[in-house]
C-alpha cells in the first residue's frame, strides 16, 4: 500500500484534494519503488477521468488503469482503508490538524504491514488477491 496525505489547511484558493500532476507523481513514486507494472483500479472522480489524467495514463506504458462503474464505493478497495482509518476518529481528541495527520499516517502505517488485513478488504469487494 502506497499514498500520500494532501492536508487541507483552508486557505484561499487551496485546492481540497490532488490535482492530475499530484496523482501523476504519486504514480511515478509507486513504479519507482515497486519497479515494475501497475494496475490501477480507480473510480470516477473528475480528476480521474479529466482528459488531462488521459494524457498523464497514456504517456506510461507500465501504468493499467481499470476504471469502476459510477457509484459503486463497494467495489473500491480504498472505502475499505478509509472506514478502518476512521473507526474510532469520532471521540478522539486532538490538538490541531498537524495532530490530526499524525494519527491517521500512524493507522495507515499500521494497515501497510498487515498484508491480511490489505487483502481482507480486497475481498470485501469480491476482488481475489493474488
């Protein structure tokens, strides 16, 4: 499992999620350390699917993109990830967003060496992991 945490602080004219260049340099970064072929399974959020990301896929010969039908978060491997993140988040206290990032790095870090649980949510979606 490989990410990046975008910190959205609130600012003027700050984006709230990752643009096409950030995805395309988290793509980079993951075929650099993984040296080999990715398949990635994405659903459709506009900057997935904008024609600039098109370009981004189509310049990347080891990059596979299989795109999920509209609406279905159960297929996603990802909402898996998220709701165990978030488990428990309602009653923490923290002391400011730095914090908070801190925390959610550590339970990712957490979930990235547990190779079952990373394919329990494969199953979840019906995906066998190989």
């Amino acid at each position: 499992m490989i990410y990046h945490i975008r910190t959205h602080r609130g600012r003027k004219g700050e984006r709230r999620s990752f643009a096409e260049a950030g995805y395309a340099a988290l793509l980079d970064a993951a075929h650099q350390q993984l040296g080999g072929p990715i398949v990635l399974i994405w659903d459709n959020l506009n900057t997935h699917i904008s024609a600039a990301m098109r370009e981004l896929i189509a310049a990347r010969d080891w990059l596979h993109v299989i795109r999920l039908p509209a609406y279905a978060p159960d297929l996603n491997p990802t909402e898996y990830v998220w709701s165990h993140v978030k488990r428990g988040l309602g009653n923490l206290i923290v002391h400011g967003i730095d914090q908070l990032v801190a925390v959610i790095k550590n339970r990712l870090k957490r979930i990235q060496y547990r190779p079952q649980l990373l394919d329990a949510f494969l199953t979840h979606t019906g995906l066998e992991p190989s």
